[in-house]
C-alpha cells in the first residue's frame, strides 16, 4: 500500500515537472531550449519517454486548436482571394504603364548620367587640385626654409644656418616627412651641421693665427696707452685720487681715458692729435672665435670647442714665451718681447669678458703664473747678458710698464716688482763697470799737481762743483793754486751723477722714500768702497805714479774724504729722507778715501826705498883702498839731494805722514849701507875703506840733523845710523877694549854694535891684512897689535857662540 502511494507520488511529481518544461519551451526563445531538454535527461530512469509522451500530447491538443482557428477563418480567406483576382488586371495595366514610364525616364536619364559622372569627374579633379594646393602650402615653407638655409650658408652665416636648420627639424620637415624630398632634406642637413662646424672650425684656426700677428701691435698699443697713463698721473698727480686702481687705458672697452672731463694732453709725440683710443674690436675681428662659439653651443658640443681653444691658446702661449737669441742686445728685442705677451694677454681679458665661459678666470691665471714663471726665468738670463746699464735701465722702464699694463687688467704682477729689484743689483754692477772706466779716464788725464786759478770766475768754478772751503787760500791773491788735483772736483761729480743714474732705476718702483734712500746710499757705498778703491790702488801700484803723484793722491783723498758730508746731504735733498732716521745707511766713504791714503803711503815707502836702492846700486867703493879720498862718495850726496828735494814736496802731506816717510828712508839707507859692508860676496876691506864709507855716514847724520822735514824732536832721526856710527866708531878709534869690557852693561858705548857683526867686519879686515900686507908695517915695528886682532877676533867669535848657546 506504502509502495503505491509512494509509486503515485513519484509519478505526479514528474507530470507536473513535465509540464513545466513544456511550458519552459513554449515560452523561452528556440535558442535557450538546450538546457531545459537536458534538464529531462537529468531526471529519473525512463522519463524522457513519459516526457515524449506528454509533448505528443500537448502537440496533438495544438493541432486541434489550429482547427478550429482555421475554420473560423475560412470564409474571410476565400473572400480576399476573390478581390485579389479582381484587381490583378488592374495591376496588369499598371504595370505597362510603370514599364512604358521607365523606359522613357531612362532614355531621359542617360544624358543626366553622363552629365553627372563629368561634374563628378570634376569635383574629384577639384578635391584633387585643392589637395595639391594644401599640400604645396605645406611643403613650400620648407623649401623657402631650405633655399633661405643655402643662402645663408653662401653668405657664412652659419649660426643663422644652424637656427634655420633646427625649425627644419623641429617645425617643417614633420609636417611633410611622407615626402622624399623631405627625407633627402633630413639626411643632409648632419651633413651640413659637420660642413659647418669644419668651415667655422676652420675659421677659428684662422683667427687664432690672426691674433698670433696682431699680439705685437695690440700689446704695443697697451703698453703706450699704460705709459700716457703714467705720465697723465704724474702731470695732474694732485687732481687724482690715490686710490685710482682702474686703468684709464683700455683695448677691450672697459675704462675709458677721462677724469673730470680731463683727456689725455701729454700722449706722447708720435701719437699727438691722435684722440682716438684703439679697442681690440679695432685691430682683430673678434666675431669668427664668437660665431664658432655659438655654432658649437647649437650643436651641443661646447666642451669641446672650449677646450679646443684653450689647448691652441697654451700653445700659442708657449711660443709667445719663447724670447729671440739676441733679445738682449738691444731694447727693441725686449719690447717686442712684452708687446707680444701683453697682446695675449690682452685678448684673453677681452674672450673672458666678451663670452661667457670659454675661458675662466682660473684659466687666464693659472695662463698668466706659467707665463710668469717663464717670463722671470728669461728676464734674469738675458739680463745678466746686458752690459750697458742705460739699456738695462729701458728693460727697467719697460718691465714696469709691463707690469702695469698687465695689472690694470687684473692679473698679478708683485713677482715682477721682486725680478726688479734682482736686476737692480745688476743695473749697479754696469753702473759700477762703467764708472769704473769713467774715474780710470780721470786718473789718466790727470797731471796730479795743484789746480791753478787766474781769477775769481775760475775760483767760482772750481767750488761750485767741489764743495772746497779755505780761509787760507781764499785770502791769498790771484792767481792762485788749490791743494787739490783736476781729479778730485771730476771724481765729486761723477759721484753725484752716479746717485741720479741709480735714482733713476728706483723710480716707478712703488717704493718708499725710505727704501729709495737706502739703496742709493747702498749703491754709493758700493761704488765708494768697490769702484773708486779700486781704482785707487790701481792707480796708486802703476809704475809711471811717481813719488809727487803719490803724494798729490793723499792730497786728494784727503778732500774727497771732507766731501763725503756734502755727498751725505746730497742723497738727502733728493729722497727727503732725514739722516737721523734709525735705518738709514751711512756713506763709507770715510773708510775708502783713509785705506787709499795708507796705500798711497805705504807705496811712498816703497817707492823711496827703492829710490835708495837705486842710488846704492851706484855706489862703487874701492874696498882695498889704502887711504879714503877725503870727501863723501858722489852717489850718496846725490842720493841725499834727491831726499832733500822729495822732502821739500811732502810740505803739503799732514805731519806724520811725512816724517814716517822721512824716518823709513833713514832707517833703509842705514839698513842697506849696513848690508854693504856686511854683504858676503865682499872677501876684503881695507881701513881706508871704512874711512871713505866713514865719510859718506856722516854726510848720512849731518842731512838728518838738518831736519829735512820738520817735527822731530833732538836727535830722533840721527838714530837711524846709531848702529853704523858706533861700529864704524869702534874700528876708527879701534877701541876694542872698551867693547869687551863694557859688553852687556847697559851703559855700553858700543851697546848697538853686535858681535857677530863686529866678527863679520873685522874677519873682512884681517883677510886684508893677510894678503895685501896692510899690516906689514905695523908686523915689523909693532907685532902686538896684530896679536891684539888676534885676540879680538877670538873673543868676539866666544861672545857670538855663547849667544847661540844662550838663544
């Protein structure tokens, strides 16, 4: 029972089920049934024919209906169809009057197509043409862009080219890149770009070798607009202002040449009338360095155009640098040296001020201390090759403008002020050289006696160059003669010229007066104690200087020597500087003019010595002379004349002077008799020998006596022939008694006579008395006397062997 109803359940259920899908199906668009058939076959076993059977079923409940529809329909059919036949005659008829109408509209139609198809011909030829012009108005643009591109490149405008180029490009090309010519354009302008950069590449080396010709001229032009300045400051000095640094000068256009209205009156000569100031614009086209650096700032290849350019520009530096052979042998070889570097330098001030960038400050210094560097180095070589200081004195003035022009453009120019003062030490050793030669022209022109004066115009012309006061000589009358040499006023003025030449190298120095005082003064020092000492002991050693040219030097020195005072005050009227001041150098000109004078002396000394030793070279004694002839030897007594008469000459020499050269020639007449007698070459000597040279001694004593130069005081020059007298004295009187026995003994008359002398002498007299028989009489009649000689000889020779001992 459970079983059926269950069975019944199962069977509604897939009825109603059924009927659902039916209705699904009758209502769902064709094309979705898909799913709801296969929701039959997902169902139970067998139910997709119970399924068939209900869709049979409801197919054969729609026929019915379609039935019944169509019968109730029916006669409304057969109705219309009996009209339709009715009005198919009609429509027959209609129908060959629809044919016969088209016929004839297209037999009119036919020449409306034609008509038609040409106007559409037309307007297609018009869209065409209106195409055609479009598209030339486009295209036009870029060929007038490229036609005005050639001319430009023609006429060298390269920057505008390279502008023309870039709207190319960037604006015209694009807008019609479908053309070939277009595309052919586009391939050839990188073409043009690198013509370009070649073609102003090109005219850049050209420039560059343009400025490398101008340097000379362009540095000239600085440099003489550097000296008018120079010279416009010194002329309205008291109108400028002393902080004044910026150049009035200029060749770049920077500064102009003005104060107050004021211009330039004291240009120099060759450039009067000439108002003009040169620019570097003026003497070197700037515009090929400025195009080519614009073109390569287009290009975007600037770097290297910059360092292309430096590169050349150090070269070109280097070369600048390089000096002739021969610079130093005249100044033109130096200035055209500055002119060419100023002229570099100039240019390179107005590139960094006229383009921005190409070359940098840093660049142009680290430029200018390379140049500088080598620009001393050449400056101490070639002048320590320059042996005229008026041309060292132009390298000297050319360097300072030099240095002046280049600092008025900025640069750095205190190592050049230093290199001046090196060759500042070399302008004073010329100047030394040449005045060397100068005060040796002086001495040799000189007659070394007094300079005479006829009158008081002579007079005044003598102290007005040679600061010379006597109250003396300025009492006596004319004519009259001044202590004093030709060379002395000479040799005082040459001095003071010499302090005006070095004055003139320590100008435009931008030193201080104190610094100027001190290096004249130490110039003057060395020309004092160098030059003219120099001079004067050469002059003083000659041969041909005589002892009244000695004596006139001594004169002379002493007045240079009172001079040095006014040459003191001389230095101090030019620098201003007062002679108190703690630093200042003191003139040694004292010292000098004092060592010249005691070599002037000294070579007195010498020179009478040998005087005397000429006169004893004439003495021609007869040792073996049996008596003396009873009068002086003529040798001595002209040798004594001779002393008498130079004596008479040192009247003008100060006192000490004279009697120490008084008392030498003494003392070395009395020394070279002395060595006369004791000379070794002489064997034998007679007693009429020592009577003769008795004689000449005495005549030797009495000239000393007679006070040959006054301010000894007694016997103090006879002194010099003390030891001649008393040996001579001790074999005339033959007293040798009293010499041995009062030998030692302070009291002693014979105390200056040695014994080894007395020996030497005396063993002379013996060998005499030996083979001359100079004794024989005295042998036969009186023997003692020769035992007595004897005797003697032996105790002198004990007295001299005990000295040995003893010493």
């Amino acid at each position: 029972m459970n079983t059926t109803n269950m069975a019944e359940n199962e069977t509604l259920e897939c009825i109603t089920e059924h009927e659902r899908i039916l209705q699904e199906i009758e209502s769902t668009d064709t094309a979705c049934v898909g799913p709801t058939l296969r929701s039959v076959y997902d169902d139970q076993p067998n139910a997709h024919k119970r399924f068939m059977e209900k869709l049979d079923a409801r197919i054969r409940n729609h026929d019915r209906e379609i039935e019944k529809m169509c019968n109730f329909h029916h006669q409304g059919f057969v109705d219309a169809i009996t009209e339709l036949l009715k009005v198919r005659a009609d429509a027959e008829k209609l129908m060959g009057q629809v044919t016969d109408t088209n016929r004839r509209l297209q037999d009119a139609g036919r020449e409306v197509t034609a008509q038609t198809e040409e106007v559409i011909r037309c307007r297609v030829q018009q869209r065409n043409m209106a195409t055609t012009v479009e598209k030339l108005h486009l295209c036009i643009p870029v060929l007038e862009m490229y036609s005005k591109l050639k001319e430009q490149l023609e006429s060298k405008r390269y920057y505008a080219a390279l502008k023309t180029m870039e709207q190319l490009e960037n604006i015209y090309i694009p807008r019609v890149s479908q053309y070939r010519f277009c595309q052919i354009m586009a391939e050839t302008l990188p073409k043009l770009r690198e013509e370009i950069k070649e073609v102003s590449m090109s005219d850049l080396k050209d420039f560059l070798e343009s400025i490398r010709k101008h340097s000379d001229k362009i540095g000239e032009t600085a440099m003489r607009q550097a000296q008018q300045h120079r010279t416009f400051l010194s002329t309205v000095q008291k109108h400028v202002s002393a902080g004044c640094t910026k150049p009035l000068y200029s060749l770049n256009g920077r500064g102009a040449f003005q104060h107050n209205g004021l211009a330039t009156e004291d240009a120099t000569d060759e450039d009067e009338g000439d108002d003009e100031v040169l620019t570097a614009h003026d003497l070197v086209d700037f515009s090929p360095v400025y195009r080519c650096l614009h073109i390569y700032t287009v290009l975007g290849d600037r770097e290297t155009f910059e360092n292309y350019y430096r590169k050349q520009r150090k070269k070109q530096a280097r070369l600048v640098l390089q000096p002739q052979s021969n610079m130093h042998e005249t100044v033109e070889g130096y200035r055209k040296y500055f002119n060419q570097i100023v002229g570099f330098f100039v240019v390179e001030d107005h590139i960094l001020h006229a383009t921005q960038g190409l070359v940098t400050r840093v660049f142009t210094e680290e430029l200018w201390n390379m140049a500088l560097s080598k620009i001393i180095a050449v400056l101490r070589t070639h002048s320590s090759y320059c042996n005229d200081p008026d041309l060292v004195l132009e390298l000297k003035n050319l360097i300072v403008i030099f240095a002046d022009t280049l600092q008025g453009y900025g640069f750095q120019v205190n190592r050049l002020f230093d290199l001046l003062f090196e060759i500042r030490d070399q302008y004073n050793e010329t100047l030394l050289k040449k005045w060397a030669v100068v005060f040796r022209e002086i001495f040799e022109l000189d007659n070394y006696s007094p300079i005479p004066v006829e009158n008081e115009d002579e007079y005044k012309s003598v102290v007005g160059r040679f600061p010379f006061h006597d109250a003396e000589i300025e009492k006596q009358p004319f004519p009259k003669k001044l202590p004093m040499s030709q060379s002395v006023p000479q040799i005082y003025i040459q001095v003071k010229e010499f302090i005006y030449a070095s004055l003139k190298f320590s100008e435009s120095l931008h030193r201080s007066s104190t610094e100027v005082d001190d290096m004249l003064r130490k110039s003057t020092n060395l020309l004092l104690t160098r030059t003219l000492s120099g001079c004067l002991h050469n002059l003083i050693r000659k041969p041909h200087i005589g002892l009244t040219e000695l004596v006139q030097i001594i004169i002379n020195t002493t007045h240079l020597e009172q001079a040095c005072k006014y040459l003191e005050e001389f230095i101090t009227n030019i620098t201003n500087v007062s002679p108190e001041t703690v630093h200042t150098t003191r003139l040694y000109g004292l010292s000098t003019f004092k060592d010249a004078r005691h070599a002037a002396e000294g070579e007195i000394y010498t020179k009478l010595n040998q005087k005397i030793d000429e006169f004893i070279q004439l003495a021609d004694y007869e040792w073996g002379m049996a008596e003396s002839d009873g009068r002086a030897s003529g040798y001595l007594m002209d040798l004594i004349n001779f002393l008498r008469s130079t004596f008479q000459v040192f009247t003008h020499l100060p006192g000490k002077v004279a009697q120490t050269a008084c008392m030498s020639a003494c003392k070395h007449l009395a020394t070279s008799l002395m060595q006369m007698l004791l000379d070794t070459e002489l064997k034998q000597i007679s007693m009429g020998a020592i009577q003769q040279f008795n004689l000449d001694v005495i005549q030797c004593e009495l000239f000393a006596s007679s006070e040959p130069v006054p301010g000894f005081q007694g016997d103090t020059l006879q002194l010099a022939f003390i030891d001649l007298r008393q040996l001579l004295d001790l074999f005339m009187v033959w007293d040798w008694s009293t010499y041995l026995a009062d030998y030692g003994q302070p009291t002693c008359k014979y105390l200056r006579v040695n014994p080894s002398t007395a020996l030497a002498l005396l063993e002379k007299m013996k060998d005499t008395s030996k083979k001359n028989n100079l004794f024989s009489q005295f042998r036969k009649n009186d023997r003692d006397k020769q035992k007595l000689i004897e005797t003697v000889v032996k105790q002198l020779r004990s007295l001299v062997n005990g000295m040995s001992q003893h010493s």
